[in-house]
C-alpha cells in the first residue's frame, strides 16, 4: 500500500541530506517512513525541496567580476546556500475526489469516494506526521498516519565544493563536484558543474568597474532515478575597495528535476518532472578577503537565496 513513490521520496530527502543538509533522521529510518505514502502526497511533501533546489544550485557562481588578463589565479572551497521558504510550503493539503479507496486501503476495494491527504511538507513540523484519510459518501471511512517534516526550517540548505582557476586572456573557468558517494541499493549520488567568466575589461580597460559574463551549467543524479540539472547565464560587475570587494549581476536561469521509480514489485512506475518557476534574479554580495576569502550574497527573484562562501587561493 502507497508503494510507488515511498522509496521516491526517501530519495528526495538523501539527495538533499548529501549536499549538506542536517537532521537527526537516518537514511534507513527516513526510507522506512516514507514507504509509507504515494505519488500525490510525495509531490506536495517535496515540493519545497523541487522548487527551491534550482535557485540553491545557481546561487554563489562568483564572488567577484575582476579577472586579471595575464596573470593565474585560483580559489577553492565551498558555498553554503539557503533559499528562503514562505509559510505556506511547510504544510500542504491535497483533495482527491471520485477514486477507488481501495487503492488506498484494501478493506474498500471497489467504494468511491474522496482522499485528503494533508501534513507538513519536508520542511514542515517533524513532531506530528501527516495523515491521508478516505471519505465515502462525505463519511470518514479510514484515516492512516503518514509521515512528519524532516528539517522544520525557512530555509532550503545546501552545500557544495567549488573551485575556479582564471587570468589567462581574462577567462575563469569554474568548476563544482562531488565524487560519486554509493547509497547501495539507491544508487549512487553524483555531482557536477562547470562554466565559464570572461573578463568585458579586457577589450574595455577603461571601464570604472570590473565587468564579466558567463554562464554555468550542473548536473546532479541519485542512480537512474533523481535527474536533475540547473544552468545560469549572467552578467556582473565588482569594484574592490582595499581588502574588500563588492559585486551585483543579473542572470537568466533554468533548472528541472525529474524523478522516476520502477518498483521491484512488478507494479507500475511513476515519473514526473519538476521545472523550476524561477527564470531570472538580481545578486548583490560583499568579498572580504583576509587570509581567506569570505563571502555573502543575496540573490532575489521568485524567491530569495542567501549564500555564504569560503575559499582559499591566490
């Protein structure tokens, strides 16, 4: 019962518990929670994570504008990314009317009624589960308990490793990984960005500000069954004040997400795709650069992204 898109969703949480969210559930006891529930609750109960994971992805590219045109430059280390949920996407209710309660619960195989499925999202209270819940004939006939928040949190988290090597003929290249890390039966979860900067000052050395576009593009996968990917193409300027720099762009972005599960069961798979509503944001950030380089940025569009970086390098 609710076989379908258990293992689905359990897989959702683990993509974002290894790109550096923290809970206190385990892979084994999230998997086993979530078995619990199908397609259309796995949706709603996603949800936040599918829509906040593209404006996550495309956050924190750069830290600054200024690419040196003859002389080796390299950072690395990581960004840490938060996109910023509203209340609503904490809870969620879904009304299924005029379906078989049968395929909900065996003992009304064949009766017709209506499916309320409500709860927190993944995002949502991890105290008190979500239920889904059979009405025939406007009578409650069955209600069961389904499964609570994983993170009670504003905000989608997220980490991952950068690092860009630039100043030859005012070009940067950057680049994001993750090797891949083996979930056993799920599959193995993978990670890879990459994208390329050029300098605008090269060709206008007069400008006031340093000025750059580029366009960066990520892939990430959990086995054959999480295929997502993000890309962003942008324009920024930066002017750096002693140890300090200050930066601003302007991006068009795309991300989608599709998730796909065969049970093992024989039963019928289920596949949707996600595109991400945000096509477009303003970022405005500050680079302190002592010792290490620190950042932080806003980036704000449909939603709004907060992101914080170390890197090292010269």
């Amino acid at each position: 019962m609710f076989k379908s898109l258990g293992r689905l969703t359990a897989l959702g949480l683990l993509a974002l518990l290894a790109l550096g969210a923290v809970t206190t559930a385990t892979a084994g006891d999230l998997q086993g929670e979530v078995e619990k529930v199908g397609e259309t609750y796995a949706r709603a109960y996603l949800a936040p994570f599918m829509y906040s994971f593209g404006p996550n992805l495309n956050s924190g590219i750069f830290h600054t504008a200024a690419i040196p045109k003859s002389r080796l430059t390299l950072d690395f280390g990581v960004k840490a990314m938060g996109t910023q949920l509203n209340d609503a996407d904490k809870a969620f209710q879904s009304v299924i009317s005029g379906v078989n309660l049968g395929d909900y619960d065996n003992a009304f195989a064949g009766v017709t009624g209506d499916v309320v499925m409500s709860g927190p999202t993944m995002f949502g209270n991890t105290e008190t589960p979500g239920t889904i819940t059979g009405y025939a004939n406007g009578v409650q006939v069955f209600s069961q308990e389904a499964i609570a928040g994983v993170l009670d949190s504003r905000y989608s988290p997220m980490v991952v490793p950068q690092a860009s090597l630039g100043g030859i003929y005012g070009l940067r290249l950057t680049v994001r990984y993750l090797p891949d890390i083996d979930l056993g039966d799920i599959g193995k979860i993978k990670m890879k960005g990459f994208g390329a900067s050029w300098s605008v000052n090269t060709l206008m050395p007069t400008l006031p500000v340093d000025v750059m576009v580029g366009y960066f593009k990520q892939q990430f996968n959990v086995g054959t069954i999480i295929d997502a990917d993000a890309s962003s193409m942008y324009v920024a300027a930066s002017r750096s004040f002693s140890l300090l720099t200050l930066y601003g762009g302007y991006a068009k972005e795309d991300s989608k997400m599709t998730v796909a599960y065969a049970p093992s069961d024989g039963s019928a798979g289920v596949s949707f795709s996600v595109d991400d509503g945000q096509t477009s944001r303003i970022t405005v950030g500050a680079t302190l650069n002592v010792l290490a380089k620190l950042n932080l940025e806003m980036g704000h569009g449909d939603l709004t992204t907060y992101t914080a970086g170390l890197l090292f390098g010269f």
